[in-house]
C-alpha cells in the first residue's frame, strides 16, 4: 500500500512539473498585487510570467475573460486589462477578478492555473433617492408614542464594498428623527428610510429635505409632510 501511494505522488509531481509558470505548479491560486478599480481604464499589464515547454494556452470558460487579455511568448506569460476596471466591479458586484488558464506542454500533458487579481472598489457611487418628492400624511397622537412615516421613502448606493455605500440619513428637521432599516438588493445598499415624528407636533403642513451622504457624495429630497388633528382624521 505504501509503495502504491508513494508512485502515485512521483506521478503527481512529475506530470505538474512539466511544464507551465515557473515556480508554480496550480495547485493554489496565484494571487496578483491589488489594484484599485479607477487605476484601471485603459490596457494594463498586470502580471508577467516565466513559463517553460508550453505549446499552447487556452481560457477556461469564464464570465470574467472579457475584462483580461493575454499574451503567451516563447518564454513568458502575460496578462492585460481589456476593459476599465470600474465596470469589471459594476457589471460583476465583485472584487475579486479571475482567470482559469490550461497550459498545455510540449508532449501533451495539461497543466491548470488560476489566476487572481484583487480590484479594490472606491466610492465613486453616489447615494440616490427613489424619488426627488414624497407626500405623506400622518395622524397627531394623544398618546405621547413617536408614530413611525412610511412615505416610501428608499435610498441606494451603488458602489460594491460597504465601506463606500455607508450612508448617513437625516432630516433637516430636528423632530423628525431617521429610522433607517437595510434592505436586501443584488444592485446596490439600499436602505428603507422611516421618520419617528413626536405626537406635540402641531397639525400643519411642513416641508423636510432629506439628506443622504456617503462621506463624500451626497443627495436630498423633499418631504412634503401634513398633520392633521385626531378630530380631522376621523
Ligand atoms: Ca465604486
Ligand atoms: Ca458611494
């Protein structure tokens, strides 16, 4: 048994090292320096590697190939963006870049490698409200209990790291307090954006703009809000 196992690892090695990215047998992943996504617009290139006995490469089919290209010499590899990254973390909503590569050596055997290249997202998104004016109408209570709005009030931002899409929601009224909720979106964060108004406000019609800011975008919309007396209400 041992003698068996002991053949089966000498094959391993030998087929793996016999031809491909020197000092790599694809066995893990060969992670290339991160780069962040505005670096990134035109052609790049962003990796180069020794390869030996290579007689041809050819892509894993991939949903990521369209934002590489490579070229293979005689003696290395080489890997270029062929599109702007931005639109690689867009499109995708994903930081991690990858291409699968086969090399094929010069009396046949194949050889796998899987290549990664980290593209750090920056806050280049800006929030955006659902709607630039919202309407709502609320009941002043007798009770002293905050009474939450619902005005449908939704804000997103679109860039893919959280660390970008962390926004800060006010009101520019002091008595109307954010009530801010996460929602699930494949798209972007978005959040659902509540307001708690206390019960002493008087019965009127007041005009709120609504802010929301990522540390360095912003964006606002307007709250039309009426209250109307129980008696009103009834
Ligand atoms: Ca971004
Ligand atoms: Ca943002």
């Amino acid at each position: 048994m041992l003698r068996i196992i002991g053949l089966l690892t000498l094959t391993t090695l030998a087929s793996s090292l016999n031809c491909g990215i020197q000092g790599e047998n694809g066995a893990s992943p060969i992670v290339l320096p991160a780069v962040t996504e505005s670096e990134v617009v035109g052609e790049v290139i962003l990796g180069v590697f020794p390869i030996y006995n290579v007689s041809a490469t050819g892509a894993v089919s991939s949903p990521h190939a369209r934002y590489l290209r490579v070229l293979r010499y005689e003696s290395r590899y080489e890997i270029l963006s062929a599109a702007p990254f931005p639109e690689f973390v867009q499109t995708e909503r994903s930081q991690l870049l990858v291409r699968e590569v086969i090399f094929t050596c010069s009396d046949g055997d194949k050889i796998q490698y899987t290549i990664q290249i980290p593209i750090l997202d920056e806050n280049t998104e800006a929030p955006a409200f659902n709607a630039v004016e919202y309407n709502v109408t609320v009941t002043a209570s007798e009770n002293g209990q905050l009474i939450p709005i619902d005005a449908g009030i939704a804000v997103y931002d679109a860039d893919v790291d959280k660390s970008n899409a962390n926004l800060i929601l006010k009101s520019s009224n002091a008595r109307l307090v954010p009530l801010v909720y996460e929602m699930a979106n494949s798209d972007a964060f978005a959040y659902k954006f509540d307001l708690m108004v206390p019960d002493e406000m008087d019965v009127g019609d007041y005009q709120v703009i609504l802010t929301a800011d990522d540390g360095k975008y912003s964006a606002s919309a307007m709250l039309k809000l009426t209250v109307i007396g129980e008696e009103e209400a009834k």
